[in-house]
C-alpha cells in the first residue's frame, strides 16, 4: 500500500523534462499531462525484482542470502519510483541500490564458496558467552557484512557521476560475480559433480544473460549495441532488462545456494538433493 501510495500519488514530484539517454519509452505524459507514472512499462516490469526478492526471502536460511533477497525488494522500490517520477534524487537512489544488490549477491557468494559452515550458523543465531565471543559470532559477522555492503553501494551511488559510472561499474560487479560463478563451477567440477550440475546453470546463465546485455544496451538515444529503441513498442528494451536482470539474480543466489546447503529455488541441481559442497547437512 506504501508503494502504491508513492508511485500513483501526488505527493512525489515528477520531473517529465529529465534527460533520458538509455530509456525510450514514451511518456504518459505525452497523452495525458497529469499522469503520475510517467513511464508505466518501466515502472511496473520492476515488479520482477519483487518476485526474485521474495522467493529468496522464503527460501534462504543464511543471513546473507536474505540481504539479497530484502535488496531485490528494495531495488524494486526504488527502480519504480524512479521510473515514476524521474526526478535525479530518485534515479541517485535507484543506481546506488543497483550497487548495494551486486555487493550483497558478491558477499552471498564469497560466504558459500569459503564459509559454507559458517554461513549455516547464521541462519540459526545463538547468543552465548562473552560480549567478544557474541561480537564475532557468524550472525553478528554477517550483519556487519550486509550493513556495510549497503553503506559502500549507498556512497557509490552518490558519486555515480564523477568516479562509479552506472554502466561501467555495474558491468565490473557482474564481472567479480561471473569470476566467483566460473570458480564454483571448477571447484563443482573438481569434486565430480554430475555433468548437469555443472552444465545446468551455465545454459541458465547464458539463456538469460545473453538477452540482458542485448536488451540493457540496445534501448535508448545513446544504445550501445542494437537500436531497439521505439518509443511506442509493445515491449520496451528497458522493461525486458528489468525482468531478466530479476532472473539472473535469481538463478546466481541458487546456484550459490547449493554450496552452503541454503534453500534453493531452481532445479538444476535439486531434483536428486546433491550439493556441490557436502560436508553439512541441506536445510
């Protein structure tokens, strides 16, 4: 109800005139000067992020693998106001969350991959002991983590402009994702993984990732790939990268899901239980 209040209220100021050089969608406002959504495809496509969001929540029993998914839902709040309204306050918030969910879903993966016990223990916190035994307990460690993931993607996205470039700095967290993603794979491989659960996520990745880049880069006055820009399609550019960015988050946490034994949500490697990592008990 907040949400909608925000997005389809009056009470957020609307900025028709921002510059828009990666979006081509045409505004409501074109048809109807008092609309309050002011990109309606852009807006509500951010709606996938919510979804992968909430799967995550409801599955994950590790501390950071909930950041990740309470980062989707904030993404999803704050892609959507801007898109609503375009004001540059918002987009600043909106770049800057972009920061916090790659840093999260790093942090995710570096705890599977290195501390796969130690990140079971956070999904079930004890407090005992002395204040310095509580103060470095994996719970404690891990919120300590997602706080600050959130503090540095905050102070990235505030110098968006000058030094952390949306475009570029978004393409090198992918990158750190994509080396820890081939370092599970060869670390899966090592261990004798079956054939699929190697090969499984990595069609997955490439099924979902290739449209991405081509739908992120294509839309736009200033595309940097494909001209797909039309302000009256069916289906924006921009919209597209929304939901599929939304499902490539989904299937990085599953895939680094199985090495901590945390709640996975595909299938590629559930259907028989096996973990690439096995030395604690699945969730």
């Amino acid at each position: 109800m907040c949400f909608l209040g925000l997005v389809l209220g009056a009470g957020v100021s609307r900025n028709p005139g921002q510059s828009r050089p990666e979006q081509c969608e045409a505004l409501a406002t074109d048809t109807d000067p008092s609309a309050v959504v002011l990109e309606p495809q852009n807006t509500w496509s951010n709606f996938g992020y919510l979804v992968a969001g909430t799967l995550i929540l409801y599955r994950s029993r590790t501390l950071l693998g909930a950041a990740v998914g309470l980062n989707l839902a904030f993404e999803f709040l704050f892609s959507s106001l801007y898109h609503s309204k375009l004001t540059d306050t918002l987009q600043l918030i909106d770049v800057a969350w972009i920061y916090v969910l790659l840093l999260s879903l790093i942090g995710y993966a570096i705890q599977s991959l290195l501390f796969h016990d130690w990140a079971a223990d956070t999904g079930t916190p004890t407090f005992r002991g002395t204040f310095w035994q509580v103060l470095t307990s994996p719970v404690v460690i891990a919120l300590g983590i997602a706080i600050v993931t959130a503090i540095v993607g905050i102070v990235m996205g505030i110098h968006k402009n000058d030094i952390f470039d949306s475009t570029w700095t978004t393409l090198v967290l992918a990158g750190v994702l994509i080396l820890l993603f081939s370092m599970g794979l060869i670390v899966a491989g090592l261990r004798g993984c079956a054939t699929m659960t190697i090969v499984a996520p990595i069609l997955m990745v490439l099924s979902a990732g290739i449209p991405t880049l081509l739908f992120k880069f294509s839309d736009g006055p200033k595309h940097l790939m494909l001209n797909w820009c039309c302000a009256k399609a069916t289906l924006q550019a921009h919209s597209a990268w929304h939901i599929l960015s939304a499902l490539l988050v989904l299937i990085a946490y599953d895939f680094f899901a199985h090495f901590s034994g945390d709640g996975r949500i595909l299938t590629f490697a559930s259907g028989t239980g096996e973990r690439l990592i096995p030395p604690t008990e699945a969730y």
